[in-house]
C-alpha cells in the first residue's frame, strides 16, 4: 500500500509540474503580438499607399529588371552609397514598351537602379511618372548614376507634408515636366 501511495504521489507531482509548465507556457503566449508574413495590405480608397508607373530612358533591353531602393536622402551622393545595398525592397520587369510598375508604395524616398550591363548601346534613368492623386505626391529628386548604374531618385510626400515644404523652399514646387501624370487621366 505504502508502495502505491509514493507512486500515486509522484505521478500527481509530475502532473503537476507537466499543468504548471503548460499553464505558465500558455499565459506567456498570450503576451506574445502575433507576426504575420504577409504584406500589408494596400488601401488605395485612403491614401496609404499608391502604384508607381515608370518608364526608362535609353536603349533598355527588354524584359531587363528595374531595382527599388528605399533611401534616407534623394541627394545623389546619399543615393549613391545607398544603393550599394545588396537587396533592393522590390523588383519589376520593364515591358516592350520601356514600361514597368510598383505596387502600393507608401510615403518615402526611393530610388530606381538598373545596372549599365541592362542597356543596348545609349543608358537612360528609369524614371516615375510624377503625380498628385488622392492625399499623395510624386515628385523626382534627380536622374543619372554612374558606370555601374542608371538611377532615378524619388520622393512621395503627403499632400500636406508637400504644401509645408512649398513654403519653406519654393524648389520643391516646381511645375509638373513631361512625366507628369494627372490622377484624371
């Protein structure tokens, strides 16, 4: 009997321990947030984020890829070293056309690279087409790169973000060039 009752009372122990164990895992996980590997989800009806068209000046081979870059500057040196990063944040194929396109871009800098090896004969910069849709804006920052590279610096700004860079430095306002688009259109 005595036999029975230490077993009894080490198998309760174990369960015990086996409960506490259990329990003190699952309060744990509770606290925990939970990570999703998809993206966010884009609402174009609210202005998060917005498509980017583009189109590459040059002699492009096609079906060639276009690199985006976010960036912390479109100054060009900035740009420049930045783009030394070994992975871009998307990648895209440049249609027949020298066409290619971005998804849900949110507010930011960013750069489009394509390497020089990309081109047949004349390079040109891949290049977005400027916008003023919903409560965002397109504007390029600069075209050019180097041997390596054909680059074209952009920045999306809050509508409101842009009316205060207006004031502070009339540059930023210049009128919309030939890459403008209108939401309209």
């Amino acid at each position: 009997m005595n036999a029975l009752i230490s077993h009894l009372t080490g198998l309760t122990a174990k369960t015990l321990f086996v409960l506490l164990i259990v329990l003190l895992f699952s309060s744990c996980q509770t606290d925990l947030p939970e990570f999703s590997h998809k993206e966010k989800t884009c609402d174009r009806s609210q202005g998060d984020c917005i498509d980017v068209h583009g189109t590459v000046l040059g002699d492009i081979i096609p079906n060639s890829s276009v690199f985006l870059y976010t960036t912390s500057t479109t100054a060009y040196d900035g740009v420049m070293n930045e783009i030394k990063e070994p992975f871009p944040i998307k990648s895209a194929f440049i249609n027949e056309s020298k066409g290619f396109a971005f998804e849900c871009l949110l507010p930011g800098e960013y750069a489009f690279v394509i390497p020089s090896t990309s081109f047949n004969g004349s390079v040109g910069s891949p290049l977005p087409y400027e916008f003023d849709c919903q409560n965002l804006s397109l504007r390029i920052a600069f075209q050019g790169g180097n041997y390596s590279y054909a680059v074209g610096a952009f920045s999306i700004k809050n509508s409101d973000q842009l009316k205060t860079d207006c004031i502070e430095d009339e540059k930023n306002c210049d009128e919309p060039g030939h890459l403008y688009r209108n939401c309209l259109e």
